[in-house]
C-alpha cells in the first residue's frame, strides 16, 4: 500500500542544476528518515546523505557542497536539489525511505530510481 516514487531526472547541460523529488503515497503513518542514493555505471550504490523526521541532514563528503536535501512533511516529499552537475554524475539515483506503515511497523522502502544524465 506504501508507494515511493521519484521525478525530476532527466538530461541537463553540465553546469546546469536539477532538483529530484521523492514521494510517498499510501498508508504512510511516519515518514522518518529518508536517504538519497546513486549508482552509476558499472559502481556500487553510494550514499548521498539522508535527512531526519525532524529535518536534520547529512552528507557524504564527497557531496557536500553542490547536493542539499530538504522534506516538505505536508506533502510526504523529499528533494535532492543538484547543483554544478558534472558529467561524472550521470547515474541513477535512488530514494530510500524508512516507513510506518499500515501494519504499524518500519519498513525500509526504495523508489524505482530516475536517471540524471549530464552532457559536457
């Protein structure tokens, strides 16, 4: 009943920004924290940062800077706003969400990815 659905991807110049939304629909009791993931060809999945029920975020290093997340509680939505993007970041990324929901236990849900594709 819980789905987590992302938008926003899609192919920008480099230099360019996107702004990539994750949303929850369904039976969601608590969305608590949430984390954005990328993957790109041939590399593992790496995380990007998260953010907390209470708004508190955090970032990989190596993301810091040009990558923000923000969560708009009224409209179980979370943002990953993308700035400066470079070439090497051409991935897919992942919204990943931990969820209470109908049977009143968190479950660890994933969207179904989007892909960012940057051109130089």
């Amino acid at each position: 009943q819980v789905q987590l659905v992302e938008s926003g991807g899609g192919l920008v110049q480099a230099g360019g920004s996107l702004r990539l939304s994750c949303v929850a629909s369904g039976t969601v009791f608590s969305l608590n924290t949430v984390r954005w993931y990328v993957q790109a060809p041939g590399r593992q999945r790496e995380l990007v940062g998260y953010i907390t029920s209470g708004g508190s975020t955090d970032y990989t290093d190596s993301w810091k800077g040009r990558f923000t997340i923000s969560r708009d509680n009224a409209r179980k939505t979370v943002y990953l706003q993308m700035n400066s993007l470079k070439p090497e970041d051409t991935a897919v990324y992942y919204c990943n969400a931990d969820i209470v929901d109908h049977t009143h236990r968190e479950y660890d849900y994933w969207g179904q990815g989007t892909q960012v594709t940057v051109s130089s």
